[in-house]
C-alpha cells in the first residue's frame, strides 16, 4: 500500500492508503502500485479508479498533475466527483448540451468547448455504469 493525497483547487478532497490507482494520462491510463519509480505526470480528464484491499471506487476527475515518491502521491486537480455524487439527469442534460453546442457551432472554439463539455459529460455517465 501507499498513501494518496487529493488535492483541488478547494480543498483537500481525500487521504487514504491505497493498492493502486489508475488514471488517464497524455500517453493513455496508466496503474501506479507500491514502490513505483518516482513519477510526474500529467492527468487528463477521464475516469480514475481506486482499489483498496479488492475494492474498487470510481471518479470523474479534471486534468492536473501526479506526483508519486517514496509510496506518497499526490493528486492536483481542479475537479473530482465520486459515482455517488454524480447527477445522472445533470450529466444526461449536459451531455445533449455539449451535442448541440458541437453540432450548432459558430466558431473553433465553440467546437473545442463542446467536445471538452462532452468529454466530461460521458466520464460521469461512465463512472454510474
């Protein structure tokens, strides 16, 4: 076991002591155990999954940074939400959003926002499957 801490931009979010965890990073998800190499990495915005003694918790999390050294992680993010937490409806409603903003776009950026929008929008919906 090693010990995570999450962070957001609020708050503290968590500290516990897991098995591993598995994340999405720019080169695709990666599963960090104990007695890792030292890591830094990117996260991106993807569903996270957590195992502590076979069980095992999902979360949308946003993009941030990961950082892992002598069985102590850190995880910074701007956003988390546990499959609990999770609105289906909120998420669904979101998603068509997202959908409409890609589908109806004026710009570029409209396109962008839209396909972050909805990126985000499926990871919850994924995370309550």
């Amino acid at each position: 076991m090693y010990h995570l801490k999450i962070i957001t931009t609020h708050k503290t979010y968590a500290e516990m002591d897991v098995d591993k965890v598995t994340l999405l990073t720019s080169d695709g998800y990666i599963t960090m155990l104990s007695n890792h190499m030292d890591t830094i990495t990117t996260v991106e915005n993807g569903v996270m999954r957590i195992t502590v003694n076979k069980e095992i918790t999902s979360y949308a999390i946003s993009s941030g940074l990961f950082t892992f050294k002598d069985n102590q992680a850190i995880l910074l993010i701007d956003t988390i939400e546990h499959s609990d937490e999770v609105d289906v409806k909120r998420a669904e409603a979101a998603k068509e959003r997202a959908e409409a903003r890609i589908k109806n776009h004026e710009s570029a950026d409209e396109v962008k926002r839209g396909e972050l929008a909805l990126k985000r929008a499926i990871t919850r919906l994924k995370i309550n499957q």
